[in-house]
C-alpha cells in the first residue's frame, strides 16, 4: 500500500510546509529592504532556472513551443484559469480568517515556482515510472528554502501553496504508474522546454519589470505535449525547413 503513494510528494509537502513555519516565525526581521533583494535573488535565481528548462527544448520545436503558449494563454483565459486560481486563493485566506493581501498572491507564486518546473516533471514521472525518488528528493530540500524566502515576504498563503503541489505534483507520479510508455525522454524535454518559458514568466513578475499572467498559460503544458504526440510536423514549420 505504501509504495502505491506519492512518497516524494508528501516529503515535498513536508518540506514546504516545514519552511514556511520558518520563515513565518522569521518574518518580523524582513524589512521592506531585506524584501526587496529576497526577491531580486529569487528572480535572478530563476531567469537562470527557466533558461536551462528551455535549452532541454527538442530541435525543430520551436514553432510547436510558441503554438502552445499562444493558444494555451489563450485557453487559460477563455476558461477563466487565473480567476479560478485567485478564487481557490480567496476561498482559503476566507476559511481561515486570513486579512493578509498577498495572500493570493503567495499562494499562487509558491505553488507556481514548485511546480512548474522540470525536477517537478521529471522527478515525479521518475517516481511513478521507476520508484527512484531521488530527484524529488533534492527539488524538496530546494523547496523548503525557497518557502523560508517566500513566506517571509509573502506571508502564510506560501504554506497553502501545499495544497495544489499535492493534488498536481501526486497526480502526475500515479499518471505516469499507469501511463509509463507516454512519457518518453523527449516528451518531457517538451514539457520542460515549456515549463521553463512558465518560470521566466514568474521571474518577470518577481523582479517588477512586468505583469505576467502565467497562471493563464499552464494549459500550454498540456497543449504542448497533444501537440507534440498528435500533430508532431507542423506543416508550416516543414516549408521554412524546405526554403532554407
């Protein structure tokens, strides 16, 4: 029964949560100063993240890679993505009489820089598909510092970040136990490619230089891999080839 559970997931959970303990018990020392450059750090920290995340980009993908994020922003929007997340947030900050205002947005950046990214792909399909947790391992140990920053900035929405992490980061490690042929090497590296794309997106909204909406482009995660699986030569892209 317990090799059935998402044991590197729940270690997850365990580390974010542990880190947010820590960094609420250590937020009356973050100034708006020491705030400031915690973000810049993370920022900083994570442009370098999302660009080695989309280096893993397949060749020949890039059109595929923009199709995604284009119609998935799309898809995100039309479906009221970023509205659902910021309700979820409301509901939550509600039930437990929560008056903090980055709550919302503590909760929906955590749970963003958690999982949106490769080691959370890569990690959890290695999980499901062979056991080894040792990526997950690691990626839990990294998340718990970074939750020590951000709750400290952010406030306690960054412990309840744990509550999406699960659901996403578990389902995704008994999909792959059940899928384990779907998810070949180069089906990950579109995810990755992708993901990475998402991270510089919250790098952006981290270090104020811009107003991201990423929480609208997760559909193109999954656009991107129907797309790669079901429509892998993209007309267009085989004619530049040619001209070339």
């Amino acid at each position: 029964m317990v090799k059935k559970l998402p044991l590197g997931t729940i270690f997850n959970v365990f580390t974010v949560l542990t880190g947010s303990i820590i960094g609420m018990l250590l937020q009356h020392i973050f100034t708006e100063e020491i705030q400031k450059i915690v973000f810049q750090a993370v920022g900083l920290g994570t442009i370098l993240i999302g660009i080695k995340m989309m280096w893993r980009l397949p060749e020949g993908k890039t059109l595929l890679f923009l199709f995604a994020l284009i119609f998935g922003g799309i898809l995100g929007v039309v479906s009221g993505l970023g509205t659902f997340f910021e309700n979820i947030s409301e509901w939550l900050k509600a039930g437990i009489g929560n008056q903090d205002s980055t709550f919302s947005e503590g909760l929906i950046t955590a749970f963003l820089l958690f999982c949106v990214g490769s080691m959370t792909i890569v990690g959890s399909l290695e999980e499901g598909i062979s056991g080894n947790r040792d990526l997950l391992v690691i990626k839990s140990i990294l998340d718990g510092f970074a939750a020590i920053a951000l709750t400290g900035t952010y406030g306690i929405g960054v412990a309840f970040s744990v509550i999406p992490l699960f659901i996403f980061q578990g389902s995704l490690t008994l999909l792959a136990k059940k899928g384990k042929s779907f998810f070949d090497p180069e089906t990950v590296d579109i995810v990755s490619g992708i993901g990475g794309a998402l991270i510089i997106g919250i790098s952006i909204n981290l270090l104020n230089i811009g107003d991201v909406a990423v929480e609208n482009l997760l559909p193109s995660l999954v656009l991107g891999v129907l797309l790669f699986k079901y429509m892998p030569d993209i007309p267009l892209l085989e004619k530049l080839k040619k001209r070339d």
